[in-house]
C-alpha cells in the first residue's frame, strides 16, 4: 500500500513539472518518512530526479531553451514557450537498455546511427553527389547509384548487363508491381527533348517531344508514325489482322469514322475488282460486273443497254502505242463511217493501205461436190480431186458475203449453174446462164444475193464460159533454166485447161537461148490423154544472132505429143520457134501442157526466156 501510496507520489510530482530539491522538501515532507524499505526506495528515485534535474541544468547552460524533465520524459522549451518533447513509447519499453552518443562532433550533414546492438551510436558522414544511402553487412553506408543498381534489381542508367528477360513469371521488367501505371517522360519544358529506346547499341525507337514516333528513324514532324525500311519488303506486321483462315494476301481499310482498321482477304479467283457500296462496305465482284468492259470480256451484257462506243456527237477512236494522233489506228465517224489508217473516212468503209485475205483449206472428191462449206473463209483453196470434178453450190451465204475459190488440183473444176443437187440457197447463178470450167490455178470471185438466194460470179481467171471464142493467154513472166537434163518435164507456166470434146487452136512463140552451142532444144505439147485426142502442129525455128544476123527457117509436121525433133539454138544466140496448131480434145477433160528440154545433156543452161507465151482460142 505503501509502495503504491509511492508510485502515486511520483506521478503527483510529475504531473506538477519539475521542482528543485528544497521545493519537494518542503511541499512533501512525509515523503521521506516511513519505513527503511521506503526510506531507501525514496532515497533512489530522489537520486534519479536529482540526475534528471543536473541534466536539465546542463541542458540550461548549453542551450537558450529550458528543459524539464518528468519521470518518463524530457521537455525542450525555448524563448517563445516552443516545446519538443520526449517521452518514453506509451506502451512501455519491453526493457531496459543504455544509448551511448558518438565521442566526437559530427560533421555538417552526418547521420546518427545505432552502431552495435549494445546501445553505441555512431554518425555517418554526408554521402557524395549521386550517392544513395544503403547498407553493407547491416551498417548503412553511402553507395554510387549504378554501383548500387547493377548489383541488384534496379536499371542503371548506363544500362544492365546479363539480366533474364521476363517471361511472365520471373525476369527481369521496367515496370510496375502495384495497380499503378508505368511513366516514362521527359519534363524539360524549356528544351523538349525526346524519349530514346535503344537495343544492342543502336537507336530502335525515338517518341519525339512532338508526339511522333519513329520506328529506325528519328520522325518526321506531323508524322504521327514513321517506320523505317527497305523499299519493296514487308516493314509492318499487324497480327490481330491476320486470317483465321490462313489467306496470306489481304488489304487493311478503316471500318469506320473511329480510325478502327480491318482487313478484306484477297479473292479466291482472277479477275475479281474490290467494289464498295454507298455506305462504305467493300467486297470482291466479277471485273466484268462493274460499268466498264474488261480486258478479258464481260459476261451478263445486253446489247440493247451495253455497247462499247460514245453517248454524245463524238468519234469513237481507237489507238495503240500511246494518246498521239499518228497512233490511231481506226475511227468510227459520229455518222457511223469507218475509216482504217483514214482520220476522215468518206464512206462506209474508207480504208488507207493494204488488206489481206487468208485462204482457208477445202477438200473435196472427184465427181459432183454438192453445198461445199467455206465456213467463215473468204477464200478457198480446193484440193484433192484427181480427176475432173464439179461444184453446183456453197453453204453459209449471207447477203453481200463475198468468197473467191483457188483450183490447186491440177485438174478441171465445172461450177454448175443453178443446179438442182444443191440445197437452195446455196445454188450458183452464171451471168450466161450455163457452166463455168475453171482450169487448173484458175480463180473465181462470187458475191452472195440475199434478194435471188444464190452465189453469183463477178469475175474469173484461167477459166472460160462454154461458148465458142473463148481465149487464153499464157505468158513466161521470167526466165526457166534446164541444165543437164534430156527428160521433157513441163514448163512452170506454159499450160491451160480444157474440157472434154473441145478444139482449141493455138499459136505463139518460144524464145530460146544457151551460152553454148551444144545442148539445143527440144519440146512437145501433152494433153488430157483421153480417147480421141490429137494434135496438128506446125512450127518455124529462126535463129538469130547477137549482131542481128540472117536466119534459118524449118519446117516440120509432126502428131500429137510427137517430140519436136532437134532445134539449134547458136551460142549466144536467141532462136525463136514460132508454134501454130490444132488440138482436138478427145473424151476427158484436163490440161494441155508444153514440155520441153535440152536436145543434148549439158552443163550449159538452156534457157526459154521470158515473155514467151502462148495465145488458145476455144473453136468448138
């Protein structure tokens, strides 16, 4: 009771401040009375108070504030009745324990610091610019900030060597632990400067302080991204527009007025345009569906709405190897005429410059060919027949189509007229009404009449109508060399065609020449060879000179397809054999040719020359 009568007793003084010893004395006298024990308790706690008091005395002297100190704490006042208090943690000290002060004075910015475990305190000088306070073997010490970084977990500022990547779990980041975003910035407003992101030495990446971000480059001002690259390579790669189905071709286009970016896969076939609709969806159509024609065609036309030309008063124009004048090739007038290397076309079909015509192939049989098909040729070149054969018509005519026929059978082609074994339409009307014979190379031109339906012939060459007086002219257009050959072979362009029971009469002139005076001349006429056929010929050789000397005549009869005998032909003298005759032809029709060669084998030329000819007048 006695000791708690004590403790309140201490507090109570405590609670009235800081007394000096005649002043507890004097206000608790019974303070010291008591028994021994108290007596002596008493003693100790006057002893501490009378300790707490020479430091608050010290404290006086040292200072310019005043000190006072309770039982559990010291207060500071200074002038201005400022307090700084300490006091002991409310909840108690958990022991008892000693703090020692450092020897000596500390220097301007020195730390205070417990120093061992035993209540020794040191102080820590100030640290040097760049340094962070840290700790080695548990004692704090001042240490350089890389120093300190690149043997822990932070980023140098000169960079970080042989750290792992962070892969999710563990690694090394730039970056955030909490629920708080990651800054990186530079905040010098007077002179902006841009943020850098470098990888293996060198700048990757640079956000300017405008906002532009340049990926291997420094950005161009107003470019809000600017990558880097090689012209024709793939810089960019936006996998979250890539294909779920794997279609490695695709184009990127803004979905909306957001900027939002989506991707249209590439179409399926060739050929395909990418079309958008009013309201800006885009999708992959036929070429040939658009308003314009492809240059593989179109399909789903209508000729009453489509057509390739102009809508106003124009020339339509086409041109190859570039828009100057002299490379238009064709104009269709505003008036429908067409001019073909003509700019101003004065008929329907005004033409500058030649044109061709290809000949198509027809084979037929000997005999009557009945509707022969030219199919889509305007001209036709006949072969096959081997003996006199006959057309009485052509299929597919159409009004004002025009066909020429080429005979290259060698034999006699009959076109019948208006014959009833051609379907009709297709039959062939001949000026004079009866059959036309074309002889072998012969051609006839035929224009189709869509009024009558029929073919009808315009022209003719090497082919005579039946009546008599018909005449043929056969004329060497160049020179036709024999060497060492005896063999009478024909000549290339002495012949013509006959029909069967026909006369013909012939005359002309054979020019004949040789370097030497050895090979001669001989010839003979061959004909259809049919049952009846003959021959009366008669001719004159006249030899002349070079310097317009005499000349010698000869005389012979001879039957038909006889040899002509030996002709002297002088060394470099011309002999012109003058020819007159008679053919009958017997039961077959065909072609009479002329034959010749050299009377004597020789490597010398024998030449029958140029502009010799034949004239054949049809006398029955």
């Amino acid at each position: 009771m006695k000791n708690t009568s004590l403790e309140i007793e201490k507090c109570s003084m405590q609670s009235e401040g800081y007394l000096f010893p005649w002043q507890v004395l004097r206000k608790y006298p019974h303070f010291f009375s008591g028994s021994m024990k108290n007596r002596i308790m008493k003693k100790n706690f006057m002893k501490q108070y009378l300790t707490s008091l020479f430091a608050i005395g010290i404290l006086a002297i040292t200072g310019q504030s005043f000190a006072q100190q309770s039982l559990f704490g010291i207060r500071l006042q200074d002038a201005n009745s400022h307090v700084l208090s300490i006091n002991a943690p409310t909840t108690g000290f958990t022991a008892s324990y000693n703090f020692r002060f450092p020897a000596g004075m500390p220097a301007a910015g020195a730390l205070l610091y417990a120093s061992d475990g035993a209540g020794q305190s040191a102080w820590l000088p100030a640290g040097t610019a760049g340094q962070v306070l840290s700790f080695a073997a548990g004692l704090p010490v001042w240490t350089d900030i890389n120093t300190l970084i690149s043997a822990t977990t932070g980023w140098a500022v000169t960079g970080n060597a042989t750290l792992s990547a962070y892969n999710g779990i563990t690694g090394s980041y730039l970056g955030t632990s909490t629920a708080q975003p990651l800054v990186v910035a530079t905040t010098n407003i007077l002179s902006p400067q841009p943020i850098e992101f470098y990888t293996n030495n060198s700048e990757k990446m640079r956000l300017s302080s405008g906002g532009e971000l340049g990926i291997g480059l420094s950005p161009t001002a107003g470019k809000l991204l600017h990558v880097a690259g090689t012209a024709g390579t793939s810089n960019i790669r936006l996998a979250s527009l890539a294909s779920a189905t794997g279609t490695t071709g695709r184009i990127m286009f803004a979905t909306d007025g957001t900027g939002d970016l989506q991707t249209l896969a590439f179409p399926s076939s060739s050929g395909m345009v990418l079309s958008s609709t009013t309201s800006g969806t885009l999708s992959w159509v036929s070429e040939a569906s658009g308003s314009g024609w492809t240059t593989t065609g179109n399909s789903g036309t209508s000729p009453s709405t489509n057509f390739i030309g102009t809508t106003d008063a124009q020339d339509l124009v086409v041109k190859t190897g570039g828009s100057a004048s002299t490379n238009e090739r064709l104009r269709v007038t505003s008036a429908g005429k067409i001019g073909i290397g003509n700019i101003i076309p004065s008929a329907t079909l005004d033409l500058k410059g030649d044109y061709a015509t290809r000949y198509a192939g027809s084979t037929l049989s000997n005999g009557v060919n009945n509707d022969v098909d030219p199919s889509s040729s305007s001209y036709l070149r006949i072969s096959g027949p081997t003996a006199a054969y006959s057309i009485t018509g052509f299929a597919g005519g159409s009004d004002g189509k025009r066909l020429t026929i080429f005979n290259a059978t060698g034999q006699v082609l009959t076109l019948s007229y208006d014959n009833s074994s051609a379907t009709s339409g297709n039959r062939l009307f001949i000026p004079t009404r009866s059959d036309l014979t074309v002889y072998d190379s012969g051609t006839v031109s035929l224009v189709y009449d869509a009024v009558n339906a029929h073919w009808s012939v315009t022209n003719f060459t090497n082919a005579l109508l039946p009546q008599v007086g018909a005449q043929i002219l056969a004329r060497k257009p160049s020179n036709e060399n024999r060497t060492t050959n005896t063999t009478m072979t024909n000549d290339a362009d002495l012949q013509w065609s006959v029909g069967a029971n026909q006369v013909w009469e012939v005359r002309g002139m054979l020019i004949v020449s040789s370097g030497s005076s050895t090979p001669d001349f001989k010839f003979q006429f061959v004909g259809p060879g049919g049952t009846g056929d003959g021959l009366t010929l008669d001719h004159k050789a006249y030899s002349i000179s070079s310097t317009g000397g005499g000349f010698s005549e000869i005389n012979l009869m001879t039957a038909y397809s006889s040899s002509s005998g030996d002709i002297t032909v002088k060394n470099n003298a011309k002999t012109v054999v003058e020819v007159a005759g008679v053919f009958t032809i017997g039961s077959a029709g065909g072609s009479v040719k002329l034959q010749w060669a050299q009377q004597n084998s020789n490597a010398t030329a024998t030449t029958l020359e140029k502009d010799t000819y034949l004239f054949i007048t049809r006398i029955q």
